[in-house]
C-alpha cells in the first residue's frame, strides 16, 4: 500500500531580526573593517566616549570615597556622629557603600551600551 | 567532648558536595574548551554566582572579621576595597578584555601586543600571585580545622590540597563552575544565618555597648589556651589560675610555659598579643584612630584602597572567568552581578569582628582572631545552637577554601600548561603538549603540590594580610598593562615589559620583607612595606608610559584594529574575539583562545 509522499519537511525561519531587516551599512562596515581613515576616526570616538564616561565614574567614586578618610582626618567630630544608631563610619563604610556601588555600575552599564548604540547606529546609517 | 564532631560532619558534607557536583560536571566537560572555559555557555546570573563564590576566600570568610575585631573601623576598608575592585573592573576591563578574546592575562598581552616574551613574563606574574594567594587558603583550612576540632593544622590543609587538586585535574573548569556557583550561596547562608542569632543574642544581654573607654575585658571566667610561643603583654596585675594554682601576672611581657590552660577572672583586662597594641572601645570604633598599631593610618588606609581597587582586576583567577561570558555585553552584567552578591556578602562579616571584643576577646590573647568567626557561636550562644551554627560555619569556611583554591589552581595550572611547560613537539604542533587536557592535569599536580610543599611550613600568617600583598602584587604588574592596553593606542612592548619588572619587582620585594619581617614595625620604611601599592602602582604607570614614550617606533602597525576588537560591540559583523577561525589570520598575532579553539576542532569526535 503506497501512501502519498509526505510533505518535505522545511525549516520556517524569520527573518524579522535586526540584522537582516537593516543590513548594516556597507561603507562604514568596510571602513571599519580596513582601518581607513573614517573607520580609524570612528573607533576612536567611541573609545574617547567610553573612556571619558569610566574617568567621570571613577573620579565620582574618588570622591564620594576616597574623600572619606580625608573627612575623617579633617573633622574628627564626623567619626563620632550617630546615624541610625551605627556611627557614621561604620554606616558609610559598613552598609551605604555596597548600594552606591551597584547603583553606580547600573550607571555605568546603561551608558556605555548607549555608547555602543550610538556606534552601531552611526555604523548601519552610513 | 562531642565537640569535633559536628565540625568534621559539616567538612566531609561540604567536600563530598564538592566532588559530587565535580563528577557531575566531569560527564559533561568533554572537550579541551569544555575543560577550560566551560564552552563559554554560562548564563550572566550563574557566572556572577561563580565569580562571587570563587573570589569569597578564606580572606573575606574568616580573616575580614578577625581584622575588624583587631583594628577596628579602618580594617573596614578591606571588603569596601574587594567589591570597588569589581566597580573599577566593570569601568575600565570588562567588556573590553572579553572582546579581546583573551583568556588570560597573557592572552590578552599577546593579542593586543604581539609578543611572546611579554607572554612569558606575564604568566611568570601569574603564576607568583597565584601561589601567593593560594598558600593562605590552605594555611587558612588548617587553622580552621585547629580552632573547631583540636586537629594540627597541617591536616585542614593537606585536606584542601588533595581534595582541590583532584577535582581540578578531574573536572577543569566545567566542574569549577557549578561548584563555585552552588558555594557562594552556601557561604553567604552559613554567614548570614548564624549572624541572625547572635545579634539576637547580644540583643538579648541588653546590648552591651562596643564604643567603651576601656579595652576589652573578660565578661565571665574564662580559660584560654596559650602556647607556649605566644607571648602577650600584661597591662594591669592580674591573679589567673594555672594547672589549679593562683599565679600572678605583673605589668609587661609574658609567656605561659608548657602552653598549659591559663585561667582569667571575670572582668580582668586582656592581655593582648604582643604584636597587637590595645586599643579602648572608643578608638576601636574610630577610623585614623591606629586602633591595634597601625602606624601611618590614613597612609595605610589610602594604599590599601589603592591595593584593592585596581588590584581585582589583576588577579588570575578573577580574570578567566570573564571568558566564560557570551560577549561583551554579558561580561557587564555578570559584573553588576558580582557587586550585588558581594555587597551583600560583605555586611556579615563586621558583625562577627565587632561582637567577637565582646564574647571571644581571648583571642586578643592568642593573636588568633582569624578564628573569631568560627568562635563566637560556642561562646555567645547557649545550648545545642552554639555548635550546630559553629557547624554551618566551618562548611561555609570550607567552601571558601575549596572554592577559591580551586580556581587559583585552574588558571595557575592553565598559564603553566599553556606557557611555561616544555612545548613538546614544537610550537609547530600548538594544542598537542601545551594546552593539551593532560599537560594541564600535570600542571595542577604540580602547582597544587607546590603550594601546599609553602604552605605547611609556613609560620602564622595573617591571612587577610598576605591577601593584601597578593592585591599589591596585581595592581603593581596587570592594571597598568590592562588599563593603558585597553585604552591608550601608544603602548609598546618594551614599555609595558619595563612596567611590568619595575612594578613587579618593587611590589615583590616590599611583601618579602614585610613576610619575613625583616624591617620592624615602626615608622614609615615598615609602613611603606607593609602596604606598598601607593606608591608601587603610580611608579608601575609611569614606567609603562614613559617606556613606550621612548620606543614609540615600536607601536604594533595593527594597533587600530586591536582597539576596534576591543571596543567595537558585537553583532556589527565584524571579526570578534571568538570570532570564527576565518576571521583569525586576519590579525597578526593569533590568540591563544583561537589556536586553542583549533586545537580542540582537530581532536574532537
């Protein structure tokens, strides 16, 4: 008993990915891609951006912390102050700083990928 | 004495968990890059797990609070330091070093400067911070097992060693993995469950204040141990009992012959160890205040923050783990993770230092406050919650070791196979001897024996403090290379090579001499010593940078499409760190990763 041929079976596939609806833009791919000069200019810019954003985090950290011991050997008073019942050193030092660390990194993260939004964009425009 | 019993109960559970999930992992690890990097198929939330369980050392478990308990509020810059690292990491390494491709920190010095000298002294860096870090952790499970269990320490560190090298030569990296993940958890449980009942319990006794005028006393009759090489200083008369009889101890240094049990009245000052100066409440809560000794404090403090910040990123171990992220992008995440589970690790241990002058202030005595975690359960705890939580400790504190020690030994052990090991047949035939699954079981035979060959004769060493100087060590060597390679085009090999000696040498020589003690203690050379990175790390920067000022001939001619690999975000198609081989003779220098990749694809089934 011969029973009709099954259907061939196919892969369904989407192509409704960035990639494929915006393929990037070849120019500056190239550019990139051989180090001319405007792919040189754009790579540099992007590392400027980034660079300028982690020199700007890190100098807010030095401040908030490393002004800490400065404070402390400054105004003495500040390391007998109650605050919620803890000294304010062992508040600062002890509990407030794992916080302001992961709020800055959450800082750093969202900017820096809108740096490399920014970049592709430029990229796939051109 | 039921009293080793539960301890050694929660050591064999946390070791037979610790192969069990090993073996697990073994099934699955089938491939050289399976072996090394886990595939790289390890999602951002188990990695930062990983990461975090691997870095919790024997350091943040035990030696964080013993610090605190010694020096007061300045030794709070201890853990602030081990999770700023992971912030300036995230600013400036993170996702750039994994868009390197980089495994290593001599990977990354290849591929971004193309020369196999500067990869050689690299992983010689590599291998001496490894060592350096990995001897406390064993020293660590010895005095660990001592304090619970009565047991000589070298049998805690004998038992690390075995135990870790195993595994690692098993499993490799797969393994490591899930184990590291599964210990973070269980660290961050067993610190944070007993902190909960001795809060309540110092709630309970009507919160004794902590800030007094006075130094610590013994709240009731106490017995202490003492060897008979302890020598502590007696500052008033006290009346103690020794083997039944009244003897009295007058003002100024003492040693307790025989080591026999010496009894303390009630209320009686502690005497302190002689190398830890007294200190009131008052100044032990105080920062700057030189609680313990410290000469120089807010020297000391600023270098320690130095040593630590920019230390993380130069720590082997700390580093490979970032090559088991997708991209660079998930290397970000996995950061951000990491300063979550640590921020949250790093509020327990303070609890521990400060409630430990009020119950276990013997340990003042004895120099051991390392021990001052695993101690206070027993001593400020009524009924059977005292051991069962002293238990839960020792797991956790085992955990640390083994975790730690474990990832120490696959990246040591990894840079030695890779590097450091005869080539066999030639770099001709790359994945045949170097980099090969056996070369790298022979490695971690060889590194775990080594360091346990250091270890146990190694005299009593703080351990948070022989951390410290492993930190020293990194930021002097890898984060000046790492920093100026990432983002400054004019590095050149001779500059980063001059960098890395000077940086090396001068942070090597000042922990010599601080380990052996062979400058005093007093006035600036020690403090300078003991906490080198201030002026080691600006010293290492400057070299590096003048050096390739002077041979800026030297440039690699490729240098923009390093900086565009390092920087440019993936998913541009554009030839990436873990890109296709296709992509790889494209760039001059070939990764270790890629040969490595090829390696593998050739031996495959």
């Amino acid at each position: 008993m011969s029973r009709p041929e099954p259907p061939r079976r196919v892969a369904v596939t989407s192509p409704r990915t960035a990639a494929v609806r915006r393929p990037p833009g070849r120019s500056a791919l190239r550019a990139l891609d051989e180090q001319d000069v405007v792919g040189e200019l754009l790579v540099r810019s992007l590392v400027r951006a980034q660079l300028t954003l982690a020199l700007r985090l890190l100098t807010v950290l030095a401040v908030l912390l490393g002004g800490l011991p400065l404070l402390f050997a400054t105004v003495p008073s500040t390391r007998d102050v109650q605050v919620l019942g803890l000294p304010l050193p062992w508040l600062a030092l002890g509990v407030l700083v794992y916080p302001a660390l992961l709020v800055g990194g959450l800082v750093h993260l969202r900017l820096a990928e809108r740096h490399e939004r920014d970049f592709v964009d430029l990229v796939e425009r051109s | 004495m039921t009293g080793p019993v539960l301890p050694l109960v929660a050591v064999a559970l946390v070791v037979v968990a610790t192969i069990g999930i090993g073996v697990y992992g073994l099934r699955l690890a089938r491939t050289t890059s399976d072996f090394l990097v886990a595939s790289r198929t390890v999602s951002p939330l188990w990695n930062a797990s990983a990461i975090s369980g691997e870095y919790l050392s024997a350091a943040s478990f035990l030696g964080v609070a013993g610090l605190v308990m010694a020096y007061g509020a300045d030794a709070l810059w201890y853990p602030v330091g081990f999770v700023a690292g992971y912030f300036v990491l995230l600013l400036f390494v993170a996702a750039p070093l994994r868009r390197s491709g980089a495994y290593t920190v001599p990977d990354f010095a290849e591929v971004r400067l193309g020369s196999r000298g500067l990869r050689r002294l690299c992983a010689l860096a590599v291998v001496a911070i490894g060592l350096l870090y990995l001897v406390p952790q064993l020293h660590g499970a010895g005095l660990a097992l001592r304090a619970t269990t009565g047991a000589p320490v070298q049998v805690g560190a004998v038992l690390v060693a075995v135990v870790v090298t195993v595994n690692v030569a098993g499993g490799g990296m797969r393994s490591a993995t899930f184990v590291q993940a599964f210990q973070y958890w269980l660290k961050l449980t067993a610190l944070a469950v007993p902190a909960v009942f001795l809060l309540l319990a110092w709630q309970g006794d009507g919160r004794p204040a902590l800030d007094t005028p006075t130094p610590p006393t013994f709240l009731q009759r106490t017995t202490v141990e003492v060897d008979s090489s302890t020598r502590f200083v007696v500052d008033e008369p006290v009346t103690v009992t020794v083997d039944g009889r009244q003897r009295r101890l007058e003002e100024g240094s003492t040693a307790v012959p025989g080591g026999s049990p010496v009894v303390f009245p009630a209320g009686a000052a502690v005497p302190h160890v002689a190398s830890l100066a007294p200190a009131t409440g008052l100044d032990w809560s105080r920062p700057l205040s030189g609680a313990g000794g410290v000469e120089h404090p807010l020297y000391a403090t600023y270098a320690l923050v130095l040593a630590t910040f920019l230390g993380t990123m130069g720590l082997p171990h700390v580093l490979v783990r970032f090559y088991t992220n997708p991209d660079g992008r998930a290397a970000r995440r996995t950061t951000l993770g990491v300063l979550a589970l640590l921020g949250a690790f790093y509020l327990l241990p303070a609890v521990y230092g400060a409630l430990g002058r009020l119950y276990v202030p013997e340990l003042l005595l004895t120099g051991r406050t390392d021990a001052v975690v695993l101690s206070l359960p027993v001593a400020a705890l009524s009924g059977p919650a005292g051991p069962l939580l002293q238990a839960l400790l020792v797991a956790g504190a085992f955990a640390a070791f083994l975790s730690t020690s474990s990832g120490l030994l696959v990246t040591t052990a990894g840079v030695l196979a890779q590097d450091l090991l005869p080539a066999g047949r030639g770099d001709r035939a790359p994945g045949r001897v170097r980099g090969s699954v056996r070369g790298f079981q022979l490695a971690a035979l060889g590194t775990g024996g080594v360091s346990l060959l250091v270890a146990l004769p190694a005299a009593a060493l703080p351990l948070t403090q022989v951390v410290g100087l492993a930190f020293a060590v990194a930021a002097s060597t890898f984060c000046p290379l790492l920093v100026l390679g990432i983002w400054w085009r004019g590095l050149t090999v001779a500059g980063a090579g001059a960098g890395l000696l000077v940086g090396g040498g001068l942070s090597t020589l000042a922990v010599a001499a601080t380990l052996t003690g062979s400058v005093g203690s007093d006035g600036w050379p020690a403090a300078l010593l003991a906490q080198p990175a201030a002026w080691t790390v600006p010293t290492a920067f400057a070299v590096m940078v003048a050096g390739s000022l002077a041979t800026r001939g030297t440039v690699p001619p490729d240098v923009g499409r390093t900086m565009m690999l390092l920087h440019a975000p993936e998913g541009l198609g554009l030839p990436a760190g873990s890109g296709p081989p296709g992509h790889a003779d494209r760039s001059s220098p070939e990764t270790t990763a890629r040969r490595r990749q090829r390696a593998v694809r050739r031996t495959a089934p």
